[in-house]
C-alpha cells in the first residue's frame, strides 16, 4: 500500500482551508496509509480555529507555522515533515475527489514515473474566465513534453511526486519571490535530472478559484512575471550542461491558436484568451525591467 504525505500551503483563507479540509473527510484511502500537512504561510494565528473541531479530531492532522516565505517555501516546509515516501500537494481553494490518492497510488504504479499531474474539475462552468484558465492549464499539459513525451509542468495544485525524486533535486525553488511559474521550473529541474512525470487525468480537484475575466487577465500577467524567473532558472540550468530548453514562443502559440479554434466557445472565449497571453508577455517584459533596474541600482 503507497503511503502519502499530503502537503497544503495556505495563508488567511480559513472558509477555503475549511472546505478543502471537508474534502479530506470524505476521502476513501486506508487509515493510517496518508496524513495531511497544512503550512500556514505566516498567516493569521486564527487560521486553526476556524477548521471545524470535528475536522480536527477525524483527519490525520499536522499544522505547522511557518514566517511568510511563499507557497514555493511552505510546501517545502511540508515536505521535509512527510512520514511517508510519497508526496501528494493541493491548494486550500481545491477539494479532492474521495478516490484521489487511490488514483495517484495507482498512477504510479502502472507508470512508474517519479511525477504525476492530475486534471481539475471547473465547479463554475458557466464561467468563461474559469473556463479559460483550465484550457489554457490542460493545453499547457499537452504541449511542454520532451521527446520522451515526458510532461515539463506539472501544476502544484494537483501533483505526487515519488519523496526521493523531490528531495534530490531540491524541491521547489524558493528564490521565485511570486506564486507563479516555480512549479513548471521544477518539472524542467526534474526532466533535466533524469525524472520522469506523467498527467493522470484520474485524479482530480475541483478549483474553486472563482475568477472573473480581469482576474484572469492579471493571473497571466504575474504569471508572466514568473516567467521571467523560470527562464532564469533554465538559462542557469543550460550553464551546467542540462540541454532542456522551452520551445519558441512562435510554435507555442500557433498550438494554442490551433487549439482554441477546436474549442467549441463564444468570441468572447477567444478573446480573452488573447488578451490573457497579452498580458503573460507583458508581464514578463515588466519583470524584465524591475530586474534590470535592480541590477543597476545595486552596482
């Protein structure tokens, strides 16, 4: 029986840990086979309290305090207190499926791989914003493969990795200083280091991100701000002689062109896919620039 450490990073969100943890209580996995981490991500103190009593006394609970650091930060801290050989990691704004571990557990088994991905559930369908955030996810996770056809990102919302694997390449990079983009750096970190990761359909969370257009819009541009970063971190990573390289920016996006024409959506699904990617470029062009400034006013 494969035994899990399931790592949630949260930060003064009480009602979303609530109803994440909720999730927990009605999954179907082995007592004493899992266990739940919570790292509060220099949070408010009543963080705890607002989990339900019942929740306390039914889930194999661990909390830890941690100074804010990030999520990239807090789900190491979560890691290096795991019991058991095989990570699992979530969000506090995702509920598990009752049979998400026994899919995981099963998914690495029959792959053999060090790193699997799960998919989300869109509990807004009518919601074009969140429609668009979870193609653009699930796109991603069909388009950055190496010719092995291994996955290059695995979203940490959703994600087990093999506990030896995580550890040896460092977990995730703590040197991002936003929630952004050091999830994929780790999967390239992992890829150039031999590791293997596979997307699991099977195991799925419902993300209760609850985005409206604009806050889709923005979502990219921090991401593109994370951007920045992660071709940092690949840049170093090609200085040691790891030779994974992210593709051009002109196959990508004639894929996702390509792929949002196959979509069966209104205009407005089209042009908010646009008008996000826009602002991915031109968040990585600002971050660019802060960068280069910081340079500058350090020399």
């Amino acid at each position: 029986m494969m035994q899990f450490s399931v790592v949630i990073p949260t930060r003064n969100r009480p009602q979303a840990l609530a109803a994440c943890l909720a999730s927990f209580a009605r999954l179907d996995y082995p007592a004493g086979a899992w266990e739940i981490i919570v790292v509060n991500d220099g949070g408010d103190g009543s963080l705890l309290t607002a989990v339900p009593t019942h929740l306390h006394h039914t889930l194999p609970l661990k909390w830890i305090d941690a100074p804010h650091a990030g999520p990239a930060a807090a789900r190491n801290r979560g890691a290096a207190a795991a019991t058991f050989a095989t990570l699992a990691f979530t969000d506090d704004d995702c509920c598990v499926a009752p049979d998400w571990l026994h899919q995981f557990a099963q998914g690495l088994a029959q792959t053999g791989v060090d790193g699997l991905g799960g998919s989300w559930v869109n509990p807004q369908p009518e919601n074009v914003a969140m429609r668009a955030s979870h193609f653009l996810i699930e796109f991603m996770y069909g388009y950055l493969r190496d010719a092995a056809n291994n996955n290059l990102m695995l979203v940490s919302n959703n994600v087990a990795y093999r506990r030896a694997a995580f550890t040896a390449v460092g977990g995730f990079n703590e040197t991002f200083p936003l929630a952004a983009g050091e999830d994929m750096e780790l999967g390239y970190r992992l890829a150039a280091h031999g590791y293997r990761q596979q997307h699991w359909p099977a195991a799925r969370v419902w993300h209760h991100h609850n985005l409206s257009r604009w806050g889709h819009v923005r979502q990219q541009f921090r991401y593109g701000r994370g951007g920045h970063f992660f071709l940092q971190a690949v840049a170093e990573l090609a200085q040691k002689g790891f030779c994974i390289q992210p593709g051009s920016a002109q196959n990508f996006y004639l894929a996702l062109g390509q792929s949002v024409r196959q979509q069966r959506e209104p205009w407005s699904f089209s042009a908010l896919i646009a008008v996000a990617q826009a602002a991915y470029r031109l968040g990585q062009f600002y971050q660019r620039q802060l960068s280069r400034l910081a340079v500058l006013g350090s020399s």
